[in-house]
C-alpha cells in the first residue's frame, strides 16, 4: 500500500487491514514515523519514540500472527499530548520547567491505551502547561497548521490535532480545560471530544486547573473517536472525581434526526463572528432541519459571562497547581542563578524558566484568591459556576443537544497571540459554559471557507451521554457526504 | 492597579518579572478585573443542586483495578500513639 492510502484510513479500517494482513503494524508505524519526519517543520511533536513505537508494533504484529483476541487500537500508531504522563517517556508539558521530566507512572489514559497495544508514536507539542489556544507558548516552538502553515492549529492541544490532521498519528489524546481539545479540532478539520468531566480518569494528567481538566481524544471522524474513548472511560480509583456510570440513559438515534431536539443559545448568535464562520453555522442548522432535528432558539441569562468566570477560576487554580515549581521542590534549575536567599531564588527561577503566558495567569490567580478579592472574585465565580450548570441542565431537560460554533473567527495567524492575548480570551466564548459545567461536547467539522479553512460546530448533551453526540454526528458525517 | 500593586503580587506569586513585563501585564490585568467585576455584580440568588451524580464513590458492581501503591503502604513505618516505631527496611540502604 502507498504511504498515502495508509494514512488516509480510519481506525476500523486500519485494524481490518491489520486483521487480513493486507498490512502490518510495523509498515503502518513506519509510515507515520515518515510522515512525522517530512512534516517535522509543523513542530507537532516535542519527543518522538522511534525504537519503542516499532518494537510495540513487531508485539501487535505477533499478537495478530498468532490470531490473539485483540483490541480493536491493537497496532494503531497513536500519539499522546506532552503534559499526559507516560513511563519511562519524557513528558515535559511544553515548559522549561519540566525539559527533563521522566516520569515513573503513566497515566491512566496512556496506560489503558498501551494495555490495548496501541503505538505510541510520541508526544505532542502544546502551549506550555496548558495555557493558551494557539500552541505558540510552548517553549519548544510553535505547531503549525499542516493546511495552512502560516496558520495556528488551535490549542492548547495543536500539536495532537497538527499530528492527527497531517497524517501523523492515527488519532491522538489531547486534554481540555477551556476548549484545549475542541479549538484544534475545529482549525484542522477534525472530531475532537471534551468529555463529561469525571468520565475519563485525569490521575497523571498534569494539573493546569483540576476542576475543569480532561483528557479525551482527537480523531479523523465521530467513529474513530468513539473507538478511543470507549477504550478510555470508566472509574478509576486513583482519581476520585472519574465516576463514569456504565448505564447512562442516552436517547438513541439511528438513520436520521427526527426525535432530537436541538437548542442554539441566542446570546451566542449576537456575539461578533466572522461572517464566514456565522454562514457555516447558519448552513448547519439547516442542514440539522433537513436531517428532521427540531431546532429552536433558548436564551441563557448571563452565558457570556462565562469567560470571567472561567479565568478567575482557572487562573486562581493554576497559581496554586503550579506553586509547586520552584527548582527545589520540583522543576529544573537555570545556569547561573544567583540569589540571596530561598525567596529571592524561587522568583529567579520561576521567572526564567516558565513562559510569560504562564507567569501572567499564575499572576492573575494569586491577585483573584488575594484576601482583599478572593470573596468578591473568586468565590463568586465558583457561584457563577454553579449557576450556569444549572442553566445549562435546565436548557438539556427540554432539549436533547446544544448546538453552537467552536470559535468565532477564522484560524490565526501565528504570532498574534502574545500581541493581545485577552481577545484570544474572549474568543473562547462558545466553549467555556459547556467547560464550566462538566458537560460533555463533540467538535465536529461543518464546511469550508473561501481559503479552504475549516470550520467547526460543537453539540452538547447530558453529563455523560457522549453516546448521543457520537451517534447524531455520525448522522451528520453521512449527510456531508 | 499600579506598577506597585503588581509588583506585590509578583512577590506573592514567586515570579520575578521585569519592569517592562509589569507594564505590558497591567493593562491585561485590568481587562480580566474587569469581566470579573461585571460578573460580580450579577445576581445569581442561590444556585439549587446540580443534575446528575455529584458525589465520589467506588462502585461495587465496578471492578477496581489493583491500589498500586499498596506495596508502599504495606511497607510504611508503623505508628504507636502518634510515633513512628523503627522498622527494619530490606535492601542495602544508604
């Protein structure tokens, strides 16, 4: 087979090649290790595992030879973002801090994952710790838009969904905490899950704000996603917020959308979005219609407040996560420091060896939780929280899924982050609600700009109804077709 | 909020930033203070309890995987009335 048909098929269909041996593990790793290698200028990847990826290949292979009864990820070369935990793997969250971290644990995720003997191909390039949505703060360069390379591919997650996108990974995990998954999805034309929180175990995730983070997968298509994570949700002792109930009462659909109900917030239609990117979300609400879907309009008192409560709330446990880096505790330590004291050595290495990025949010969390602030702040962003679970739950009792845009303006360019990163803030309007309340939600891509960007639309649910957004998704992935 | 201000809460945060990075930081500061004074003064009444399952708990229908650390635990120094009593520790030591 052609480097190419290789790399253009789903998970299902890799793992029927693997089955009637029409390929093999190795020759499917060998060509993302390719690819990779020709695409290198992307920065997707921060650490490649050559000679590990394809001794697990030559086991799947074996393991396929000898007509084993196998996971259907068994020989899929897969990659992992750089702050998920992995044996014996650097994973260094894009920071400086972390350049040289091994850890001696994987988390859950990448160990369900090898459990299945998928490949791990290495991991992907983020901004560091989590912090941002272009993937330009990460201290190892930024990742490229492998459909247009003078553009972001989103982040936090960019280099999993740049990977993915670009024929490097068959699929890849990412983690969202404010969109981190969703955003990249939607810039590279890709399916990209941010899953009901506590549905997937975030023991050995690396913490930005641990009341909001997920791991979850980015695919090619609603199928392939489904497949990874089906392999990754479930209760997990080592994280007593994974909680997932194996029986959720998910409506099931099939063939077409004639019992769902579909809202759309009309807060979010009067937000500015350019007029591309309103077309296609326009252009979906019908398509939804012609497919049967009831769509009705819903008004959410307050939902835009949301990007408030979010960076008050995800600042403030960000400064207290990450207060552990100081070079003597955890962290690496800079050539020539000098300081007089403890105190003064802490801030000598704290400030050079995180990214400004970093530093400005752990800023703005220890002013948010300051004793003068922390009532009027970040108390009342907690309630803010609980106030829009409520609201949005209450929009789901009469209503099967939300349907919203990801993001409301078209891929950025690289480089214009650090020039206003409060408007690429505000930008994040359209995911952070469903992020605030633990729902889960599927971004998926809906049509195409005049420049041959993509565009993306994301459909909410229930806590843990996942199930329904991969089945409507799937309709709506015929339906383009 | 002025440079001082800021460079308080530099202090506090165990960052050292320079003069430059401050100035460039309190207009940002500023914007985020202020979505999050206009989020202050909304009023959210009481919030009534979340849908679906809010508490933690291990299920007995759920197989658990295997407490890694157990081995860690069965080797931790016993404890009599809040002191630890020596135990004996295999391997070479230091």
């Amino acid at each position: 087979m052609m480097q190419e048909d290789i790399l253009k098929m789903g998970i299902n269909e890799a793992a029927l090649a693997l089955r009637s041996k029409k390929i093999s593990s190795v020759e499917l790793t060998r060509a993302c290790l390719e690819r990779i290698d020709q695409n290198a200028d992307t920065g997707a990847f921060i650490t490649v595992c050559r000679e590990n990826a394809l001794q697990k290949a030559k086991i799947a292979d074996q393991m396929i030879k000898n007509g084993e009864n196998l996971h259907i990820l068994t020989g899929i070369p897969m990659a992992i973002k750089d702050n998920i935990c992995t044996k014996g793997i650097r994973t260094t969250c894009a920071s400086r801090m972390l350049e040289g971290y091994i850890p001696t644990y994987g988390a859950t995720a990448a160990e369900k994952l090898s459990d299945t003997f998928a490949v791990l191909l290495g991991k992907t390039n983020m901004d560091e710790f989590g912090m941002g949505s272009t993937t330009e703060n990460s201290a190892f360069g930024a990742t490229h838009n492998p459909l247009n390379k003078n553009l972001s591919a989103g982040g936090s997650s960019g280099g999993s969904a740049a990977a993915v996108s670009g024929g490097m990974a068959f699929y890849a995990l990412g983690s969202d905490t404010g969109g981190s998954i969703r955003l990249p999805a939607a810039f590279c034309n890709l399916v990209g899950l941010c899953p009901t929180y506590g549905a997937i175990s975030r023991h050995g995730l690396i913490a930005y704000a641990s009341s909001l983070d997920r791991i979850a997968p980015i695919a090619k298509s609603a199928k392939d996603c489904k497949l990874v994570f089906d392999a990754l949700k479930g209760a997990d002792p080592m994280d007593q917020t994974c909680q997932y109930p194996f029986t959720t009462s998910s409506k099931s659909v099939t063939g077409d959308l004639k019992n769902v109900k579909i809202a759309v917030i009309s807060q979010f239609l009067d937000q500015k979005m350019d007029a591309g990117v309103k077309n296609a979300f326009s252009s979906t609400l019908l398509r939804f219609k012609e497919l049967g879907a009831q769509v009705e309009y819903v008004s959410v008192e307050n939902v835009l407040h949301s990007v408030g409560a979010y960076y008050v709330i995800s600042c403030a446990e960000a400064s207290s996560n990450l207060a552990r880096y100081d070079g003597v505790r955890v962290g690496a330590i800079p050539d020539g420091i000098c300081a007089e004291n403890y105190h003064e050595f802490i801030q000598e290495v704290r400030g050079k060896m995180l990214g400004k990025e970093v530093r400005r949010r752990i800023m703005l969390g220890t002013f948010m939780l300051s004793d003068e602030n922390r009532e009027k702040y970040y108390k009342n962003a907690v309630k803010f929280k609980n106030h829009i679970t409520v609201a949005l739950e209450s929009v789901l009792d009469r209503y099967d899924l939300i349907l919203s845009p990801v993001y409301a303006d078209t891929p950025p360019a690289l480089g214009n982050f650090e020039k206003s990163p409060v408007s690429f803030y505000e930008k994040d309007v359209f995911c952070l609600p469903f992020s605030l309340a633990g729902l889960p939600s599927l971004a998926l891509p809906c049509g195409e700009l005049a420049g041959g960007m993509p565009v993306g639309i994301q459909i909410s649910a229930k806590k843990f109804c996942e199930d329904l957004l991969f089945d409507v998704a799937q309709i709506y992935e015929e339906a383009l077709k | 909020m002025n440079t001082k201000d800021l460079k308080n809460i530099s202090k506090l945060s165990g960052i050292k930033m320079s003069e430059d990075e401050l100035a460039s930081l309190e207009a940002d500061l500023e914007k985020i203070r202020a979505m999050a004074d206009a989020m202050a003064e909304l009023d959210l009444g009481d919030a009534t309890a979340s849908h679906g399952v809010s508490v933690s708990e291990l299920r007995a229908d759920v197989p658990q995987k295997a407490f890694e650390h157990q081995g860690l635990t069965d080797a931790a120094p016993l404890c009599e009335d809040g002191y630890v009593k020596t135990v004996s520790v295999k391997g070479d030591g230091l």
